[in-house]
C-alpha cells in the first residue's frame, strides 16, 4: 500500500469508529443491560428467537476496544459494566461459546490491566468449555447434541488452550489439540472447504456424516464456518507451533480467497445455487480479522503480504456506502447485510452483533498494521 492509500484507509477507520461509537452510544442508553444479536429491519429490539445465547461478550467486546482508542472512561465503565453482567456464565455448560463470550470482554480488561482477578475468569470459562469434551472420538461437543462437533467451535477453542497455557494443564492443553485434530480431519475437506456440523457415534467415536444448519445443505461450504476455521486454526498454531494447524488455516483461507468475488464478500454459502442475498458482510468481517492474524503468523514474506492486502480489500469494501450504515437513516446498527441463520429466516440481510464486532477488531488491527 502507498502512504496515500495508507492515509485515505485510516481515514475511512476513523470515521467508521466514530460512527460505531455513536451507534453503540445511543444502543446500550437505550435500551441498557440489552444484548441484542441482531437486527430486524435495522432495529436491535425486538422479539424474534435467538436459537442460542452465544453473542453476550461482543458487546462488551466493542466497548473495550472503543475505550482504548478513546481513552475515554465513560468507554471503559460501561464496558467493565457490561463484562461484568456476563461473569457467570464463566460456568455455563450449556453452549461451546465461552470463547466468544470471554476473549473480547474479561480477556480485554485483564489485558488492559494486569489484573489477577480478571485473568481467573478466563480461566475458569477455558475450563468449563474444556468439559464439553468426549474422548471417543475425542471433541468439544456443540450445544446442540453429544453427537455433534460444530466448525464454530474453532473459534472457541482458543480459551481452552490460554487457560491450559496459564495453569500449566497438559491434559486440558491435550483437549484442545484432539478437538482441533479431529475438526481438522471431518470437518475440513480436501479443497479447504468446511463443513459446518460432523455427526458422530457417541458410543464408538466413529464419524458417521457432515451436516449443516447454517449453510445450503450438508455437503456445501457455510462461508462464516469458514471464517471460523481460518481465525480459529490460525490462532491454535499460535498456540502450539504444530504446522498441520497452519496448513489448514491457511488451506481454508486460500479457499475463502478463491471462492469469494474480488471485493471480498461471499454470499450466505458459496454452493447455493442464485443465493437469495448477494452478501454475508459478518463471515467478511470475521475473514478480515482472521486473515490480518494469518498475516502475522505465516513465515513466508510473499504469503504474509497476499493475505493482509486481501484483509484491506475486504476492509475497504466494508468501509464503503453499501456495507456501512453511516449514510442509512433510521439504521441502529454499523454494519448492514449480514446473515444469522438463512434457514430459519432469522436476522437476514441485518446487522448481527458478531459482525460488528469483528469488523471494529478487524479495524482496530488494520489500523496497528498500517
Ligand atoms: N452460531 C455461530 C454462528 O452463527 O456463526
């Protein structure tokens, strides 16, 4: 990138995280101690199903970041705030999402402040989502049933291998690389392409079938399960130095790369055939922040280079009027065309919480790196 490219790129961030602060204002005054997961029609507020509870600590996430670009302590009140309304579920058993709901939230304070205390959190969710685990067929167990491993489960499997890391487990560290070696194996596909569900023999272990519930139909490709894999395979490396996990995150975004059109945002599923919505703008954003960690990991120079260019093409295609909300009158939300889950015809074509969240992460990344 030239330094005019450079100056237009921080620019548009700028304006993006005054805008998303304006947003996140006016959301948590009016409607405080409200997690919403997405929009309808562009309003956070409202009664429709939220099929799981898994988007709690993106809120908070948000307010963390908006408080170190800022340095303003109304930020930093409300997000300790916020983390502080989700601290127990630190032991809820009932999704495989304390990844989500933890590293943005308790992760950031401890980060920002040292705090023992806060660290202890993070700890203690990494454990309980370490006892999802079966050990026929060694995985972490999704919500929805014992048989069944989730390729969303990438994405939170990190905090199993930082409370490992912080406590010194080595069998709680074995936990998270048996799950990321068997999502590697059935979920991951030869192409680089993922499956979104596997479906496995609780008595045996043995791996029966690939199948969906957010994706076209059980042999396609579910693009922001693809993200997850990208961001998550890309931050189990990180952690162990095991070069299978950075093939495979690297395999898995060389197939985001190749699938997606050249701005950088994939459909709902690449396989659907006519896909009723052109955009999923959160897999995006997810892609761009996973990609811009991608970049910081990879050794080879040429590589590092391709994948953060791609992360600012998608960044740029965000920051522009069709994605971002800026120009929208009446939108509650930063950043338009996202999709829940198509299916069940739940936030399509909306603004979702982990689309906002990833997209200021992926900003607030972009902006260190350039
Ligand atoms: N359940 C996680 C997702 O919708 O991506």
């Amino acid at each position: 990138m030239n330094v005019q490219t450079i100056e237009t790129f921080k620019q548009g961030a700028q304006t993006a995280l005054e805008f998303s602060a304006r947003q996140l204002r006016k959301l948590i005054t009016q409607h405080p101690d409200y997690f919403p997961l997405y929009t309808v029609k562009g309003k956070w507020k409202h009664d429709s199903e939220a099929w799981t509870n898994w988007c709690e600590g993106f809120l908070g996430g948000m307010l963390w970041i908006l408080y170190r670009h800022t340095k303003d302590a109304w930020w930093q009140e409300r997000a300790e705030h916020y983390s502080q309304l989700i601290e127990h579920r630190k032991t809820d058993r009932n999704v495989h999402d304390l990844g989500f709901l933890f590293m943005p939230t308790w992760k950031a304070w401890y980060d920002l402040t040292g705090l023992e205390a806060k660290n202890q959190v993070v700890i203690d969710a990494g454990k309980t989502l370490g006892l999802r685990f079966q050990p026929k067929g060694r995985y972490l167990r999704s919500f929805v049933s014992q048989d069944s491993i989730f390729i969303d489960i990438m994405m939170n499997v990190g905090i199993i291998f930082y409370a490992a890391q912080q406590t010194k487990d080595a069998s709680l560290l074995q936990i998270a690389v048996d799950h990321c070696l068997t999502t590697r194996r059935f979920l991951v596909r030869g192409d680089g392409s993922t499956s979104h569900e596997g479906l496995l023999n609780v008595e045996t272990g043995e791996f029966l079938r690939q199948t969906t519930h957010q994706g076209w139909r059980n042999d396609s490709s579910w693009a922001r399960g693809q993200t997850w894999a990208i961001y998550g395979f890309t931050t189990a490396y990180q952690f162990t130095q095991d070069a299978r996990l950075l093939e495979t995150a690297q395999r898995c975004a060389d197939f985001y790369i190749e699938r997606t059109p050249p701005h950088g945002v994939p459909p709902n599923d690449w396989e659907e055939p006519n896909p009723s919505q052109p955009y999923e703008s959160s897999a995006a954003a997810v892609a761009a922040a996973g990609l811009l960690e991608l970049s910081q990991t990879v050794t080879e120079p040429s590589k590092a280079d391709f994948y953060r260019k791609y992360a600012f093409v998608i960044l740029d295609t965000l920051l522009g009027p069709e994605f971002l909300a800026n120009e929208t009158s009446g939108w509650e939300g930063i950043l338009k065309h996202g999709i829940y889950h198509e299916r069940k015809k739940l936030g399509v074509d909306e603004s979702v919480m982990w689309g906002e969240y990833f997209f200021l992460s992926a900003l607030d990344k972009a902006l260190r790196l350039a």
